[in-house]
C-alpha cells in the first residue's frame, strides 16, 4: 500500500517468484487507486491468460510470461485491458470490501504507561533478551507486536505441540484482543499486546517453553519439511537446521551475530525461501548422496534480490561447519558491530566470502 497525494493505492508488481527459476518482480505500475484494484488484477489475469505457456508445465507461470515477452509489452496489454474493464465496475466490489473491512477494524487501544514493565525488566536478563528480539513497535502508544519464536534451538523449525497452541490461544484472547497471525517465517504473532502485560505474556510462554529469544537471528531458520516428511525432497532440511541452531547456542554467538536470515530449502522448489536468504541453502541429490549448495546475498527485504550461488556443495557433514566458518569469518569482516552479514557482503562483494566457504589447503 501506498500514497499518491493524500490518496490510498497500490505499487503493483508482477513476475516474481522462486522455484527452479527464481525471477524477482518488475514494477508494472507505480501507483494504482486502491478502487481499481480489482479490475486491474482481472487485467492481468486475462493477459495472462491469452499469453501463458501451455505447452511446457515447468513454464505455465506468470513469471516466466513476463520474462518472455518483457515488462513493457505485459504493461501495454494490461492496461490496454484494464481501460475496457474499468468501465464495468460499478462499485459492488468496493461495497463488498467494505463489509469484509467492518470484520477486521482496529481494536480499541488504551494508552496509558507500563510500570510493570519497566520494573520487570530490570530484574530479569532473559526478559530483556526476549524484548530486544521478540518485540516490534506497535502503531499504538503503550502496545507491543509480540512474536513467539518456533525455533527453539534442536527442535523442528516452525513446530508447536497441542499444549503450546492452546497457550497462544489462551495469550491471544486474554492479551491481543482475541487476534493471533501466522508468519511465513514460521512463527506466531500476537499483534496487539500492551507493554504492561509483555512480563506476564513471557511468564507464560517460558512455563510452555516458547520464550526462545532469537526472533531474526541465525537459529531461526525458514526451513521445509525436507525428505523427512516431502516425497518432492531430495535433501534433509530439518535435521540440517537443528545441527546448525543446536551449533551457535552452544558458541553462544548468535546475538553479537545479529540479524542474519537463513534459509533452507530440500529440493528446488524453493518452499524454505533459500534464494532469498543472506544465506541459503539448497539440498539437493548428487548420485544418491544429499549435497548442499549455499547461497549468498539475498534479500526478501524493500531491496529484494536473489542469492548468488557460492561454489560446489557440501555433504551433509560438511555442510554446519561451512556455515560456521562463514559467520564467524564474517565476524572478523564486518566494519563494526552494527553492521549485519548482509551489509557486509554487499559492501565486500563475494570474494571474501567465498574463501571462507573454501579455504584453500596449506
């Protein structure tokens, strides 16, 4: 969502996606009135429609329609399309999303200080630990975004037992306005938490074991469920990222690490994001033994770009000490403590990197 003098709408981007051919998407318009955006989504669908691949299942995608025939002939045909649909809506749509909008209005906030929370801080480390990883800044004066790990360190990435999902549950409609969400980094979001009830909130989540304060840090890996669970895999992806969590818990590094995305994916299809992770990583089969490749520089940020890949595989033994290898390499790299592993290797460029990966033998 964005603005246009004062007004609401949408940039809209087309062509984007990951899989066997990761694409990033092209800007097809900078700024659409949030009114048409039905339409203009119809538009592009029927583009589509009349120009996508048939004939080849591994390019029936809008991505690949886009990077065949170029951006600028897509977005002459949209809107060619557009400007005829246009003039068949009238307004239906837009009362419709105004009914489904009554169902998701903003709760009613109360601003006032958190004394127990400011208290509380001062006496427990891992409450502060915790704040500094787990909590966004809310819109709202005195509330907090409250984001409950999944990864603990050793378990299954992105997993919860019967007993934690009733205790979000029960944080939920007690503390967040009856309102949880789903992140696609595989955790829980609680989205409307006053600062006064976060102590209680942590209190809690510890009891469950869901107080893991490593939100956005290397052990909290997107990861798929891999050969163990997927007939699609032709790699192990969750037992890769429990070595790699259980690994930096022990050197105890990953908070002075900082902010590092690390993703893993089992097979090409990408489900663990790895092309856009600062590191990713690709499991793959090479004559019935699981190889790694790795990933540098991706961003699924404002800047998105896709990962380059850094050189041969490793094997499923070699692959933690790589990494390991690469984020304390990076350590000594960086230009202080401030700058995180993405920074660093946009201002370093590959090289660096890469020999960290392979050390050439003495």
């Amino acid at each position: 969502m964005t603005t246009l003098g004062g007004a609401a709408g949408f940039e809209v981007i087309v062509g984007g996606g990951l899989g066997r051919t990761p694409m990033i998407g092209k800007t097809l318009r900078e700024f659409l009135p949030a009114a048409d955006l039905l339409p203009y989504v119809e538009a592009i669908v029927s583009v589509y429609n009349l120009l996508g691949r048939r004939d080849n299942k591994y390019k029936a995608r809008i991505k690949i329609t886009v990077h065949e025939n170029g951006i600028e002939e897509i977005r002459a045909r949209v809107e060619a399309r557009y400007a005829r649909l246009k003039t068949l809506f009238k307004g239906a749509d837009q009362q419709l999303l105004q009914q489904i909008e009554a169902h998701f209005k903003a709760p009613e906030f109360i601003c006032e200080k958190a004394p127990e929370f400011d208290a509380f801080k001062e006496e427990s480390p891992g409450f502060c630990s915790w704040v500094d990883t787990n909590i966004t800044a809310h819109k709202a004066e005195g509330y907090a975004i409250v984001s409950i790990s999944l990864k603990k360190h050793g378990d299954t990435p992105g997993d919860a037992t019967a007993a934690q999902m009733r205790v979000m549950s029960e944080l939920a409609k007690k503390f967040s306005h009856d309102e949880l969400r789903i992140s696609h980094e595989q955790n829980v979001i609680l989205p409307h938490v006053h600062r006064s009830d976060l102590p209680t909130v942590y209190r809690a989540l510890r009891t469950a074991n869901l107080a893991t304060a490593n939100i956005g840090l290397i052990s909290d890996i997107i990861a798929c469920p891999g050969m163990d669970y997927c007939a699609l895999a032709t790699a192990r992806s969750i037992p890769i990222a429990q070595q790699i969590a259980t690994r930096f818990a022990k050197l105890e590094l990953e908070h002075d690490v900082g902010l590092l995305k690390l993703k893993i994916s089992g097979c090409i299809n990408a489900c663990g994001h790895h092309h856009v992770g600062h590191i990713g990583i690709l499991g793959l089969e090479r004559a019935g033994v699981e190889s790694y490749q790795i990933t540098l520089g991706g961003d699924a940020g404002a800047e998105a770009q896709l990962g380059t890949r850094a050189g041969p595989g490793f094997g499923a033994k070699d692959i933690v000490p790589a990494i390991e290898r690469l984020v304390l390499g990076y350590i000594e790299l960086r230009a202080d403590a401030d700058e995180t592993f993405l920074q660093s290797y946009q201002r370093l460029g590959a090289a660096p990197f890469k020999a960290l990966l392979y050390p050439k033998e003495k």
